[in-house]
C-alpha cells in the first residue's frame, strides 16, 4: 500500500526538483566554476560530504594505493567503482605494485594496453560485500572479468588469488580489502 502511495507522489516530485532547475540564473561568467577535465564525467567526479566513501574514494585519499589509482583512471574504470555494487575490491598496495617485474607498471599504464589493465583491475572486484571472516568460507570467488580466485585460509590470514588480506575498509557501497599483492589472472 505504501510503495502504490510513494508511486502516486514521485512524479509530483521529480516535476518539482525539474520546475526548480529552470528557475535558477544562470552565471555568464564561469569564475567560480572548477575547471574539470573532458575525462572527468559521471558519478565517479560527484562530491558528497555527507555519505560514506565509495571504495574509490577510499583508494584515492590513501597514499598507499597511488599506482592503484592511476591504474583505475589509466584504465577509465572509476565509474565502474562507484556503481551501488555491493564491490568488494581486493586493492593491491604501491608495494605490491613495486613487486611486479620491473618495467610492468610503465607498460601496463601505456594507453594501447588500456584493455589490458581493466581486465587486471576487474580481476580484483568482487560483487559482494563480505568481511575477511565470511570469505574464509569460500573456496573460490568470481571476479569482475568473468574468473574465479581462490581463497586460502592459513591460521587467521586469508588469502585471495594468492593475495594476503591486511587490511578491511569498510565502503558506502561495498568493502576494500587492502592486498599485499597484484592478483594476477592465470593465462589459459
């Protein structure tokens, strides 16, 4: 009975906020406007001081996923990561970057392997949003790039593709779980 009601009045309101929208004055000059790069669009570039950080937003404000976050961008996939989800995303650290073989990073970021990387990054997305000891109940888990990753439990640490989880974010639409490596997807 309550949804049929809501149904009745979210027309009336989305009329309204369109009816506001044209009233407001549009500035000539655009001063007070941010500069925001043509790449910059969609809901990944909205700002909210008010909710809990996406797992984006997470990864972006920690110093110890930088090579992360250029990957993501380098691979045009914020967008993706600020979806509703639920996302559990295993996000390596800089130093599990570091680790990869020399010159791998560089490559990787080079805008004619772009495919390449966003199959990697989606190799460490899970739907989901399960803390570190519910994951101990899986063997495998399916990732965004249509594989699975095992998981291996050894005394308290879990490990996801062979990644030890160190560290658990909690996400306004998902979980990051901090990774000591770069889970690799197994070639066929």
């Amino acid at each position: 009975m309550k949804i049929i009601n809501v149904l009745k009045v979210l027309p009336l309101i989305v009329l309204f906020v369109f009816s506001a929208c044209k009233n407001e004055e549009k500035q000539d000059s655009p001063v007070n406007e941010p500069a925001v790069a043509a790449t910059q669009t969609g809901q990944a570039f909205i700002e909210d001081d008010n909710s809990t950080p996406n797992v984006l937003q997470i990864a972006m404000s920690s110093p110890d996923h930088t090579t992360l976050v250029a990957a993501v961008q380098a691979a045009s996939l914020e967008n993706v990561l600020v979806n509703a989800g639920p996302l559990m995303v295993f996000a390596p650290t800089n130093a599990a970057f570091d680790a990869l073989p020399a010159g791998t990073v560089e490559e990787l970021l080079k805008p004619e392997n772009k495919q390449q990387l966003a199959a990697i990054l989606k190799h460490h997305v899970t739907a989901g949003n399960y803390e570190k000891n519910f994951i101990k109940k899986f063997k495998k888990l399916g990732q965004a790039d249509d594989t699975n990753v095992t998981v291996e439990v050894k005394g308290e640490d879990v490990y996801v593709g062979g990644a030890k989880i160190i560290a658990s974010i909690k996400a306004g639409n998902g979980i990051v779980h901090v990774v000591d490596k770069v889970i690799l997807p197994k070639s066929n």
